[in-house]
C-alpha cells in the first residue's frame, strides 16, 4: 500500500481476501473507505463517478475498494476503473478484489508500477500470525490447533475465532469441535466447494483418491 497507489487481491473462494480487507479497515477506522460491489455493476460504476466527479471526496486520504472483480465486467467498466486509478491523488489507494486474474486492461497499470498483485498465497496466515490475532480478539482457542485445523485459510479462522467468541465460558469448545461446527461445515460447502469449477472440482475428487 505504501509503495503503489493500487493493489489488485487475487484468490479463491473464501481464501481471505474479503477478510484481509476487514482487518485492514479495522486497524485504520479513521481512513475514509468506499466499498463498490461489482456484482452490481451499474450502480458500482455510478457511485464511482459520483466520488471521481466531488472534489470535496478528495480532501483527505481515503480508499476505494472494489469487491468482487468478476470477469463478466464490461471493458467500459474496466477503463473507467483503470482511468480512475491513474489519476488517484496523493493519499488516495485504490484495492481490487477478486478470484480472476487482473483484466488486460489494468496490465499497463502493472507494469508501470501502479497496481500490484496480491496472490493467494500471502493470504494464507501463519500460526504466528493466528497467535497475533488469537491475542487481538482475546480468544482462547489455540493457535497451533486452529492452524492445523484451517491451514491458515483466513476466511476459516475468522469464523472459527468468531464462534469462540460466541461461546458461553461454561461451553467453550476447542478448535476441532468449531471445525466440525454445522456453522463452519455449510459455510465451506457454500463458500468455496460450491463455488469450485468443474476443472477445480476433478482436482478435489483426485487428491481424495490420491492426496
């Protein structure tokens, strides 16, 4: 964030890029944040123009954030994004989310250092960094297990501290019995095995034969 004006966050379903967003809004609760949702695309593209044409939106530092980056997005849509990024004032960032690959049309912006690529695999959290957030929400799950159990996907163990949280002290379970949770369950089949493509699902049928 510091060194380009745009970072483009590339992942899977549920791999923690929605989350890697929260948490860097909850550690600057004073930044001035637009969020854009892509899956509606026209309304998007109208509040965009409404925050590019205000000068008054630009007094201070603030972030425009675009969920959901779709490839189904029209090229009007991606130029304006693009037009958008290249003239961000001073201060200002521009953060992409989505489980596509960048359009070709933010490829110059990546070349000429504007955009970065943010891959899944610096999603991932490390056991250092779920002792980090264990201690942040004041969560007596363990870290290590919590690891074992999510393989550090971050969408799992924001749901997985979330739920110890909810616990009554008198009920609280481990990390291994939040994993077998029905809320943890249905959300991996919802969140990401129902999201899996074909090719993606033969992929999870063959590691089960061959791991």
């Amino acid at each position: 964030m510091e060194e380009f004006p745009s970072i483009y966050i590339e992942g899977a379903a549920a791999s923690g890029k929605t989350t890697a967003v929260r948490l860097l809004l909850r550690k600057n609760p004073d930044m001035k944040a637009y969020i854009l949702e892509m899956k509606e695309e026209a309304e998007a593209i109208k509040k965009l123009d409404e925050i590019v044409k205000s000068r008054e939106e630009w007094n201070r530092p603030g972030w425009i954030i675009f969920e959901d980056m779709h490839s189904a997005l029209s090229e009007v849509t991606i130029k304006k994004i693009a037009d958008c990024i290249w003239n961000l004032p001073a201060g200002w960032h521009a953060i992409l989310i989505g489980r596509d690959r960048p359009h070709e049309g933010f490829l110059d912006l990546i070349w000429k250092r504007k955009m970065q690529i943010i891959s899944q695999e610096h999603l991932h959290f490390t056991e250092k960094d779920i002792r980090k957030l264990t201690d942040y929400f004041e969560s007596d799950l363990d870290p290590g297990e919590i690891y074992e159990q999510t393989g550090g996907w971050a969408g799992c163990v924001d749901m997985m501290l979330r739920l110890s949280q909810a616990d009554p002290p008198a009920a609280r379970r481990n990390a291994r019995e939040i994993k077998a949770s029905y809320e943890i369950t249905a959300y991996i089949k919802k969140y990401i095995l129902d999201t899996l493509s074909a090719e993606e699902n033969e992929i999870m049928r063959r590691a089960v034969i061959c791991p």
